[in-house]
C-alpha cells in the first residue's frame, strides 16, 4: 500500500539530481586546455630533444606520456607575428602583424591585433570557458589590444618583450650582459593596470607559475583556457636565486631549468585537483634561438639558422602535447604548427568556427588519439610580406636567402631555387633542387595558387602612436 508513495519519492529524487549529474558530466566533457609559450627557446634546448646539458625533468615526462613532435613549426621567426597566429588560427599577413621594416611591436607602437579577430579565447568563451593569459602578450599595449579585449577574462604579465624600455646609456649587449633590472623599466600589468615598474624580473618565472597554479585551483569545477606565454629565454635573462648558478649551462640554463620547474608545478596542479585526465598540456617555444648573443642565447640543435630566419632553425619548435588518457603516447615526425591549435581545441571542445574567414590550421586531434595521418601537408614560410619558404611533404623550397644568423637581416631573393629533404637532411646541408625538377615545378605551383588567393591584411606593426 506505501508503493505508490515511494515511487513518487524515487521520481522525486531522480529528478532532483539529474540536473546536477547532467551539469558535472557537461563540464567534464569540456577538456581544458594549457598553452605554454617559451620566447625564444631553441630546438635543442631541452633534455627531451637532446641537449647534453640542460635538466628539464618535467617536459622530458611530458614527452614519454604525451607525444613529441619533431616538426612542429611557428608561423613566423620573430615574437609579435608567431603569437598572432597561435592564438588566432591565421597567418600574420591576414591579420596585419606583419611588416619588413618594424618586424615587432614596440612600446610607440599605435597598433595591435585587431579586434575583429577571433582568438582560442574568444571561440572558448563563447562556450562557456574562464580564460586566463599569464604573461608576455606582445599584441598591443594599448588598452584595446590587451588580452581583456581579446576573449581572456583575465590578464597578468608583461605586455611586449622584457628588454623594451631600456633606460640608461649602455649598449644592449652591455645590460643583457649585466642582467640588471634597473636597465629596463618593463611594465608588469593586471588586467588593463600597472601594478609594478620595472618589472621584477628575477622572480618574474615563479610569480607566472604561482599565477598559473592559482588559476587552475580556483577553476578546477569549470572547463578553463590558460595561456602562459613565458617572457624567457628572450635576453637579458633572470632567474630567481633558487636557481640562478645551478646549472651546467650557465645563466641560459638556470632559466630553462626553471620554467621547467613551473611545467612540473602547472602539472601538479592539475593531478591534485584531479583534472590531468581531462586537460590538454602544449608546450612549444614562439621561434628559434636568438644566436647573436651567444652564449645568452639558445641552441637550434642540428637546425640551420635561428630567430629572424625562415630557416629550420628558426621556425621549428620543439613541441610536447600532453594529455593522460586522451593523447596517445608517440614520438609524431609528420608536420604540425601553432597555426593547428585553435582549430583543434574548437574541435575538441565542440565548439563550431566561423566560415567568415580563412583559416591556415588544421586539426591535429585525429593525430593526438593515436591516428597515422596528419591534415597538415603543406607549410608556408613568411619573412614580413614575402613567401620566404614552402614545404611539402618532407620537401621545402626556398625562394628567398637570408643571413643565418638572423641580424642583420639580409634577405635577397634567389636567383636559382634551392630544394631540401628535410626527412633526410634537417640540417639543410644538401641542395637537391637540380635532382628533383618535378619537386621544385610542383612546389613553386602551390606558392604562386597561395600567393595568388591571399589577401594580406592592413599592416598594424607601422602604426606608431601620435602619427
């Protein structure tokens, strides 16, 4: 005689948590997402893509668990263009960050990504995702070229390269030498404020990982976008007293040791908040080594060229992706870019892209779950306006020389074309373009169709303030 009643009491109770157990399943459904942006960190200067030297326990576990992708590239060789393409999907001559005169932005700069653009934190905000940049931005400092402005919730860091604004009268080479925080009076911001100038720079890696780390506890209930874009190993170089002199490769070292130090820290934070099963780590470097400061400098490892070149080693990036359960264990040779990453977290998250523009990524989700193919075919190499490079498979043709050390830059335009196997030979030693015709006719063809369907955007890093 009580069924009825406890029935209704059943119903009662179902209905009651249903929409609770619908919500918790909906956030872990959305994977959360990680980005961490090295400047200026050469190809080989990680343990895991082998420097003899460097101690970088953390991002060496981050490769055994996730993937290592050994032809991972950036979209350009200097800061401002390859950040406008990780985080918006395009290349920088679509978007106006580009130029061959004032290749970054500067503190005078009057311009900055614009605003029409859609960046991974405007597409991931739209669905519900707290977003966060940690960092160095290098898009514009001006109030309506922040990351406030541009999808992220919040903003902590320096808002372009930690050597701009440099006081005093000694020569570059002198201060990045000296390492001293007074030669350079870089603003450290929150949100649209100064809260500190000059910036502290010795502390400046363990105050973005304690940011970080704040970050994920406070979101660990609801899907979230991080991007920290470290402000080192670009010159002068700081570490905190933790360790500064304590590795083999001197001052360089100490700093890489200890961004590594902050993945490891980043990392714990997600395992304790039980979030590492459902959250995706990339760790990648915004172009190759800075080689005229020598030994303040990195390594491109067994690449030709560094930072201002279009040349392996200043485009190549080395690149873990890192995702317990969801990314599938490997080392992965087949191309991939920064250019890759918003159309794959849009995937990843379910969240659909705008069809009112061009976008140059793919989306590399098939490869993280373990798949043989890669949509990345091709890659097109710009040096400011001009289509420096193309690869194709493992074939890249150069229309363009350049001097490999990056500065100065010495950018001439080739005569008689010169083709790499870059499967083959990544060092670029052995120029195959007399042995393959078909190869140099093939590849010229995709970069006159590219060339001849580009609509490069108003450029943004002329603008200057006041003019």
């Amino acid at each position: 005689m009580h069924r009825p009643i406890i029935y209704l009491q059943l119903i009662a109770l179902f209905f009651s948590i249903t929409p609770l157990a619908f919500s918790q399943n909906s956030n872990e459904s959305k994977p959360n997402f990680i980005i961490i942006f090295t400047d200026d960190q050469g190809y080989g200067d990680l343990g895991a893509f082998g420097h003899p030297t460097i101690k970088t326990p953390n991002i060496d576990q981050m490769a055994v668990e996730g993937q290592k992708w050994t032809s991972f590239y950036v979209a350009a060789n200097v800061c401002t263009p390859s950040r406008s393409a990780i985080l918006t999907g395009r290349l920088p001559v679509r978007t106006g960050m580009y130029s061959n005169t004032r290749r970054v932005l500067f503190p005078d700069s009057g311009g900055g990504l614009p605003a029409y653009e859609n960046t991974i934190a405007t597409l991931l905000k739209g669905a519900g995702y707290t977003t966060a940049a940690i960092g160095k931005w290098h898009l514009g400092h001006l109030p309506e070229f922040l990351p406030t402005s541009h999808g992220f919730d919040s903003y902590y860091g320096i808002p372009y390269s930690n050597d701009m604004d440099r006081v005093n009268d000694i020569t570059a080479k002198e201060a990045f030498a000296d390492s001293k925080i007074e030669y350079f009076n870089v603003p450290l911001m929150r949100n649209t404020e100064i809260i500190e100038r000059p910036a502290d720079q010795n502390t400046i890696t363990k105050r973005y990982a304690e940011e970080a780390v704040s970050f994920i506890n406070s979101n660990k209930d609801k899907p979230f976008f991080l991007y920290l874009a470290h402000s080192l190993p670009h010159v002068p170089l700081f570490a905190s007293s933790d360790f500064k002199g304590k590795s083999e490769r001197g001052l360089y070292g100490d700093v890489i040791e200890e961004i590594d130090w902050s993945v490891g820290e980043i990392l714990s934070a997600l395992k304790e908040n039980g979030l590492d099963q459902n959250t995706y780590v990339v760790f990648t470097s915004d172009n190759g080594p800075w080689l005229v400061y020598n030994e303040q400098g990195g390594s491109a490892g067994p690449l030709f060229g560094g930072k201002g070149t279009s040349y392996e080693g200043g485009v190549r990036v080395p690149t873990v992706i890192w995702g317990p359960g969801n990314v599938k264990p490997g080392v992965i040779s087949k191309m991939g870019s920064t250019l890759d990453l918003l159309p794959t977290f849009t995937s990843l998250a379910g969240v659909k892209m705008p069809q009112d523009r061009v976008y140059d990524g793919f989306d590399l989700s098939p490869v993280l779950k373990g798949q043989n193919a890669t949509p990345r075919e091709e890659m097109f190499y710009y040096h400011g306006d001009r289509l420096f490079a193309v690869r194709k498979g493992d074939f890249k043709l150069y229309f363009y020389s350049n001097n490999p050390a990056g500065y100065p830059a010495k950018v001439e335009k080739l005569e008689k074309l010169t083709l790499f196997n870059l499967g083959h030979d990544p060092s670029e030693r052995f120029d195959l373009a007399d042995q393959y015709p078909e190869v140099v006719f093939e590849i010229s063809e995709i970069a006159k169709q590219h060339s001849s369907g580009m609509v490069f955007g108003e450029t943004q890093l002329e603008k200057r303030i006041g003019y």
